[in-house]
C-alpha cells in the first residue's frame, strides 16, 4: 500500500496501468473509501497521491511543490472487483486516510489471536482500546500541544482517532488533509476525532469529518466525533464519549 517504496503494488500502478490481485484487507478498506468519497462528494478518495506528490509530500519527502496544477482523478480510472483491483491509467494511490487505521485493527487481531485480551495498540493517532476499563484521552490543540481541548472516554471495544493539519504540514500553508475536489489543503477545519467500533472506520471518517460536520458523521456512518475549526469553535455530536472544554 505505500507510495514511499519503490517495490510496493502502489508505485507499480502509477507507472503502469494493469490488473493486480490484492488481499482479503483490501475489501473493508477499499469499501469504506467508496462510502467516503460518496459521503464528502469526492473530497475524500484514494486517488490524491499525485495531488499530494506535486505539492511535495513526495516518495522522497522533498517538501518542495512541483508546480503542476493538481488533478485529482475520478473512480473511473479504475474496477475494483473484490479482489482484483483495475487501474485503466497510471494512477498514483494513497491510502493514507484510512490505511492506519486499518493496521491498527490488524495488529488488534494478531494479539487477540495470540491469546492477549487487554491491551491498547497506539498508532500515533489512532488507538485501539481492548482493556478491562474505559481509558480516558485527552484530545490535543492542534496549535498548542500542552493544551486539551477536552477528553475522550474510550469504552473496551472501541477505537479513536484523531487528525490534524499541524502534523505533516510545511511550505506556505500546505499540509496532508487534501480536498479531492480541488486538490487542495482544507483550511477550514485544524483538527478532528472520531470514535467507532473499529480504528478503520474511526480513522476513515477523522478525515471526512474535515468535510462533514457531527451530526451527518453520525447519521451516515454511525460514528461520533468532534472538531475544531479554523474560527476557534468546537463541535462534535451528542453521542461523543467525554467531555470537551469550552
């Protein structure tokens, strides 16, 4: 799944168009990303790579902004058939939205597997909870990291994730929460949170809450959340586990 590495499928269909088979992860992951973009009217989408590649956020990570204008192809580059995958143009991939997650959730499954029944994986950003007792979160300001806008209580069994636009940012105002539609950084929104039964769908819907607000996340996806915008102010649904600080 990585556009950083020279020997993944990823890079490989960005040069070459073809069919490749990917394996049984590949279903949620990919399903999620049809229910997103649907969701955010093609704001999120796996299709951005080479949107977020020209603005730097390159296999080298040269930070350095081609210049190119970027254009953030349709899902019409590409068949997916569970478990073959179709490109029609090289098409450079990127996951990132909601691929953590998904790891996340893997490795929740080999300690299960393994015997192990409390533990939390901490993914920078993404946890997962399978303790005996809640575990309380505090939710960082995105412009001031000794500062919690409010905390988030995790019951066992869940997951939270958090985005922000201060992380993975540089240039003039360019970080990696990109608008599919424009190709763009949002600016409208710093940070998100988002509470679900599993880290993939948490971690899918922080960054759809960048375009969505509170009340649609959890009407359509069933999950809770909350965020800050760019003007100061706080949301989140009546459904989010904590309090905020406001």
């Amino acid at each position: 799944w990585s556009r950083f590495r020279p020997d993944s499928v990823v890079t490989a269909l960005a040069a070459t168009p073809g069919a490749v088979e990917l394996p049984a992860e590949a279903s949620p992951l990919l399903d999620l990303y049809r229910r997103l973009d649907h969701l955010t009217s093609g704001a999120v989408t796996p299709l951005m790579g080479r949107a977020l590649a020209d603005l730097g956020y390159d296999a080298t990570y040269s930070l350095r902004p081609s210049g190119r204008a970027a254009v953030v192809p349709g899902w019409s580059v590409l068949t997916w058939e569970p478990p073959v995958l179709t490109t029609h143009e090289p098409v450079l991939l990127d996951v990132g939205a909601a691929g953590k997650g998904l790891l996340a959730d893997l490795v929740a499954d080999v300690l299960r597997s393994s015997g192990v029944e409390t533990f939390s994986v901490d993914a920078s950003g993404d946890l997962v909870h399978r303790g005996r007792d809640p575990l309380r979160v505090a939710l960082e300001h995105p412009l001031d990291p000794t500062v919690a806008v409010g905390v988030a209580e995790l019951a066992p069994g869940t997951a939270l994730c958090a985005s922000a636009v201060n992380r993975r940012a540089w240039g003039e105002g360019l970080h990696h929460v990109l608008d599919g539609r424009t190709g763009r950084p949002t600016h409208d929104v710093l940070a998100t949170w988002v509470v679900a039964d599993t880290c993939l769908l948490a971690d899918g819907a922080a960054t759809a809450a960048f375009f969505v607000p509170p009340p649609r996340l959890e009407a359509e996806l069933g999950v809770a959340s909350a965020r800050l915008l760019s003007t100061g102010r706080l949301e989140w649904s009546a459904t989010f586990p904590g309090e905020m600080f406001v």
